[in-house]
C-alpha cells in the first residue's frame, strides 16, 4: 500500500464497526453512512476532493482492481483484512458506491445459487413417444 491508501485505510478503520452493522442490514434494505469530509481531507491533504467510486464485491472479491484509485482501494484493503466482513460478502454481491457528498452506500443482492436446474422433460407425452419408437 502506498502512503495515501493507508491514510485512507485509517478512515475507513474508524468507521468500519458501523460497517460492518450496515452490510448485514444491507442484505434487507440498501444502507448509507455519511463519512465526516474532514476525515478524508485530513487524511490526502486536500479540500473538496470530489471523490467517487464504486465497487462491486462478487463472493468476497472485487469485481476490479482499482489501483489507481487510492481511496477505494483503501476500503477494499480494509474489508478484505475484517473476518466478520469477508465471511458477509462470501455469501453475497454487494456494492459500495461512495459519492461526492461523503457517503458510503451499500447495496446487497444475495448470490443464485445453480441448483436450479430445470429437469429435463419429454416435449411430446409418453404415449405419442413410445409410439414414435415403434416406428
């Protein structure tokens, strides 16, 4: 980590217990949090920054690398590193979208599982199918 993400990752770090509530939340109705702007100004150095991104976790990864975006990539560093986060997002997709306005919203879909498959059926009925065999 360079020395921006790990100024982001304190951020994140003194909000992650209200994250965590929120992504067990999100798995009913979509949360968000409102991060102090000064936090992340205090953290980069710089006013009125106009961050934004989204990320997209699919069964504990992130969709994306995100390696020029240091302030997402602080989140993800700090999501990935909580186990009680990590074993949420294993079981699910969620997405974080942070916004200029400093928040952080987090939406939940929960994963299809593919046990679903549908059987597979005779398209003509039983009798119409014998009697093509005896042909």
């Amino acid at each position: 980590m360079n020395n921006k993400q790990i100024a982001f990752a304190g951020v994140w770090n003194k909000y992650l217990p209200a994250i965590r509530i929120l992504i067990k939340k999100a798995i009913t109705k979509e949360q968000i949090i409102g991060i102090n702007q000064s936090d992340i100004e205090k953290a980069v150095g710089i006013k009125k920054s106009g961050y934004r991104f989204s990320i997209n976790f699919i069964k504990g990864r992130p969709e994306l690398l995100y390696s020029n975006n240091d302030i997402a990539r602080g989140l993800i560093n700090v999501l990935s590193e909580d186990e009680v986060i990590k074993e949420c997002l294993t079981n699910s997709s969620c997405t974080f979208l942070f916004n200029s306005k400093y928040q952080l919203q987090i939406k939940n879909t929960p994963l299809q599982t593919d046990d679903k498959s549908p059987a597979i059926q005779s398209p003509l009925p039983e009798e119409t199918a014998s009697i093509m065999l005896q042909e």
